[in-house]
C-alpha cells in the first residue's frame, strides 16, 4: 500500500491512484475454535477492482489468533445455515 503526496493510496496490484480502506469482519475456526475479528483494513481498488490485505495486517491477524486469549472477548452470536 503505497500513499502519494495528498494521502490517497495508490494500488499495489494495478499502481493507480484512488485505493480506499474498507473494514470488514473475518471468522477463523469453527464450532469452540471460532474467533471473529472484527475491523480488519482491506484495501479495496475501484479501478481494477482488487482487495487485499498488506503484509503488516496479516502478521497482526496472525499475532490476535496467537494470543486469541488475550484479546478476545466473549460474546453471544445468532449462527444461521445457508440452505
């Protein structure tokens, strides 16, 4: 992810500029294992259509399943079946 001057992000994968930050949520595991991380920065093109994660958010996604107990709070979640 690469800024120019005026702080808009210029996309890795087609190098133009206009890349914005979008903050999605992700589950890991299942079941007792599951672990949901929540506002996890995607950077998203609109040009070439790309999203991606940088190298520096998957090392931080890594280092939270890590030490899952460290960071995660409990909470009740509604889980529905896609039929």
């Amino acid at each position: 992810m690469n800024q120019t001057k005026n702080s808009s992000l210029v996309c890795d994968v087609c190098g133009k500029t206009g890349a914005k930050v979008r903050y999605i949520s992700r589950s890991y595991g299942k079941g007792e294992n599951l672990l949901v991380i929540e506002d996890i920065p995607v950077i998203s093109c609109p040009h070439c259509g790309e999203s991606y994660l940088t190298a520096e958010t998957l090392h931080e996604i890594e280092r939270i399943k890590l030490h899952r107990q460290s960071f995660a709070k409990p909470r009740s979640v509604p889980v529905a079946v896609f039929a």
